[in-house]
C-alpha cells in the first residue's frame, strides 16, 4: 500500500493536534521550579548600617546576595521560598578580621594546618579577612582550592632597600654584639615575597607587579623614607588599590604617612615611633636597634605629647584608618608569663611596653576621632590557643579601650569593610540589597555584651550556610 507524502503529514501532524487538544494519553503535569530565595525571617536583624535594631525581621537572599534586609512590611517573602526560622535570634553581617598572616610554608600552615585554621575562622562567624603579607599569589591559589573559607583578601609587603640588604651589620647590645641576617630573607624562608622599592624604582610599575600577584593594595612594611611612601599611595591610588602600613615605616614617621594620603596606620603600639627625632630614627634605621628604642621610647612617654596628638588629628582629619591589633600583644605578653624567665629577652621587654601604650595610644585615638578597623594579627600556626582572635581584639576594644559594643563591632563590620577598599567597601560589611550574603545568627544579643559574639548558630558566606560544629568536624553544610 502506498501513502502520498501529504497523507503521510496528516497523520503526524494530526496526532501532534489531537495530544495538544487533550487526545490520547494525558501529561502529567510538570511542578513548577524551586523558589531559589531563601528568606530569614523572625530574627532581630542589625545590619551594620547604623540603623536601629529591625525587630522580627525579613531578610532575602538569592544567587549569593541580599535581596531585601528590613521589615516584616518591607520584603515580601515570594511564594515558595525556603524559610529559615530566626525566632528571638540575632542576626548580623559577616565578621571581617582585616588582618591576618596566613601563610607559613616551613610551619606547616601551606597544608592541612591552613585548611584547619580558615575553616576555624569560619566557624567564629569570620566571613572575610585580610592577610596583610605573605605571598598574595601563592596563597590565594591554595584558598581557592578550598571549600570552607572565608573571602580571602591578600596585601603585598613592600620595603626598602636595607630591609633586603643590611650587610649583616652587628646590632651592639647589653649582650653583646647581635648579628641579623636581613628581614626580607627571613620572610623569604616562610614562603613570604615582598617586593623592594628604593627611590630610582618607578612606583607605578611596583604597583603594577603587585596587582598581578592578586594584591588589593600595598602594605608598606620598612625603610621607606616620606618620599618613598609620597610615591607609593600616588601611584596605588592611581590603580585603584589601597596603601596600608606599619606606624611608622621607618625612617616615615606616622604623621609623615598621614600627609602622604596613605590610607591605613597598623599596629598602635608602632605609635611610639613619633617621640624619636628625625634624627633618632634615621639612626636607628642604619645602626640601631628598633624594638629596643620604641620600648624605652613607650615606656617613659606619654600618650599626650603634641608629637603623637598631631599624627592622630591628621589621621582623623584625612580619613586614616587605625588597626591597633591589641589582641596579637596581649597574647605574647601572655605567652612570656609562662614562660617566667629571670632574666626577659628584648623582645618581651619590647612586648610588655607595647601593650599598655599600645591601649592608651587606642584611647587617645577614638576620643579624637580616628575611625578603627578591628585586625587582629592572627598567624595560622602555632597552638590555636596562641593566636591573636577577632573575638579578642573586640574584647579588649570594649573592655580596656572602652568602645561600646555597637562601636566594636562596626570596627569588625562596615567599617573594616570600608578599610579594605575597592570591591569589598562596596560589596561586604552590611546587610543591603546587593551585598554578599554574608551573614552571622547568634542566639543572643551582641550589643549587650560582646562575649555574645561566641553564640555562633550558623554562618552563612555567599548564600552558603554553615554550621560550628560542622565545620570543625570537616562535614560542610548543604
């Protein structure tokens, strides 16, 4: 039997007619997509921005971000949303410690050990952190290779030229004449890689070379003079990255760092460095012996003297960001009351001379309008019981220096975010429609006490909830 090829189309097209008209067999019906919002609702949202507590809160988030943060009235919850009951819970942007040193190849911290310690920052509620020097290429390779971290920023150490080559010339102390190799080869030895500057390099293509490491900025460590640090924050600012760096860079003094324009002063117990004469420092950069001075300078100084109250108001003035990291001094001052030697090292005489001037250097600098970013200056080896914490420099924040707890933890939240600069000022630090979803619940109120900072009920990063004990377990939360 023949078929014409019109019979032939009949036939299919008329089945195809008949199936869409309800012939034959009946479809089943197709559910319709998971909702892919997630809402957080119940909870008492603060967010960071400076707005009151947000009672009985709604807060969205999809594909990674905020979508709405505020009121019952204010985000409507779309229908097929997955609900996440936050009832009497508190519920706060993601912790940001924006100063850390991850990085330590000869300690074991390269491996497992920096696995471990990233995914115990997490489980503290530590969404975010900035490492400020090791090897921003090298480490950010090995992040990534990981599942449960935090958002991981990296700075690039840049130094002078006698950091890198001293001539192995002999420190003379009360025992004895010390020889030391050059900073930078230790730094080396840990993997580290900071990158040299004298005055005949172009800082533009130093600022180059640190970018395509994955740098975000430049953290200035030493021997760098005023012009050198003038240059630097120029050239920085011109690409868009951030210039951090220590108080003082030796011989710059932190007022000199100020007026350059560079963004952020570390470590407030480095403030010390503003009672020595030019003079004194361009001395003790070629001869002396750097931690002794700043230890004799900050124990018969005072916090008060013109010399330190012109750096701090030049830094409120311009908008300089201060890292004090109290937390990193408090535990070696710990460290060498265990250790209860008869006679202390330079060291811990340099140590138990910073603490107390490094918290009334703090003081002296929020009364005078110095905004602070809460770094701790945690190292990812040695007992974790050891290391410098956000949760302790928020501690000592409120307890010695007296922030209020609110103050701290805008030290750890919008206003860290804000130090960091570039993509994470715009994008980290508060709960808003458009920021990362990252976000902390705590089952009790930290603008009581921020000991509550420690009631982690789960964290989330990017959309992506964790749970304490899961991570510190190695089992990852879906």
């Amino acid at each position: 039997m023949k078929f014409s090829l019109p019979a032939i189309a009949a036939v299919f097209f008329g089945t195809l007619t008949l199936s869409a008209c309800g012939g034959g067999t009946p479809r089943p019906r197709l559910a319709p997509p998971p909702n892919p919002t997630l809402a957080i609702v119940r909870a008492n949202l603060w967010d960071g921005t400076g707005r009151p507590v947000v009672a009985n809160a709604v807060t969205l988030v999809r594909a990674g971000r905020i979508v709405c943060a505020g009121a019952a009235g204010e985000c409507r919850i779309p229908a097929g949303a997955r609900i996440i009951n936050g009832h009497n819970q508190w519920l706060i942007p993601g912790l940001i410690d924006s100063h850390v040193h991850l990085l330590f190849l000869t300690r074991g911290s390269a491996g497992e050990e920096l696995s471990l310690d990233l995914r115990n920052l997490l489980a503290q509620g530590v969404t975010t952190v900035r490492d400020m020097g090791t090897s921003p290429a090298e480490l950010l390779t090995r992040v990534n290779a990981l599942t449960a971290t935090p958002r991981v920023y990296a700075m690039q150490l840049v130094a002078g030229r006698r950091f890198f080559f001293n001539g192995f010339r002999g420190t003379r102390t009360s025992r004895g004449t010390v020889y030391r190799q050059p900073p930078a080869m230790a730094m080396q030895a840990l993997g580290w890689t900071p990158m040299l500057y004298t005055p005949n390099d172009d800082a533009d293509s130093v600022v180059e070379a640190a970018r395509q490491t994955g740098a975000i900025g430049l953290k200035l460590y030493a021997q760098l003079d005023r012009e050198s640090v003038r240059k630097l924050t120029e050239a920085a600012h011109r690409a868009g990255m951030s210039v951090w760096g220590h108080a003082w860079v030796q011989p710059a003094s932190a007022l000199e760092q100020a007026l350059a324009g560079q963004d952020g002063l570390v470590h407030a117990a480095g403030m010390a460095g503003e009672l020595l004469s030019p003079e004194e420092r361009d001395t003790l950069v070629n001869d002396g012996n750097l931690q002794m001075a700043t230890a004799e300078v900050a124990t018969v100084g005072s916090v008060h003297d013109p010399r330190i109250l012109a750096a701090l108001d030049s830094m409120a003035l311009r908008g300089t960001v201060f890292e004090p990291t109290l937390d990193a001094t408090r535990q070696s001052v710990a460290y060498y009351n265990a250790k209860r030697r008869r006679i202390p090292s330079e060291q811990e005489e340099y140590v138990r001379a910073a603490s107390g001037f490094g918290i009334e250097i703090t003081r002296e600098a929020v009364r005078r309008g110095v905004r602070i970013s809460a770094g701790s200056d945690h190292v990812a080896y040695g007992p974790a019981i050891e290391r410098a914490s956000l949760f302790g420099e928020l501690r000592l924040l409120v307890d010695s220096v007296a922030l209020t707890p609110r103050a701290a933890l805008l030290a750890a939240t919008r206003d860290a975010a804000k130090a960091l600069g570039g993509e994470p000022a715009r994008r980290l630090g508060t709960i808003e429609a458009g920021r990362y979803a990252d976000l902390v619940m705590l089952s009790k109120n930290p603008l009581e006490d921020i000991d509550n900072l420690d009631t982690v009920e789960w964290i989330m990063k990017g959309g992506r909830i964790w749970r304490p004990g899961q991570l510190r377990s190695g089992i990852a939360s879906r």
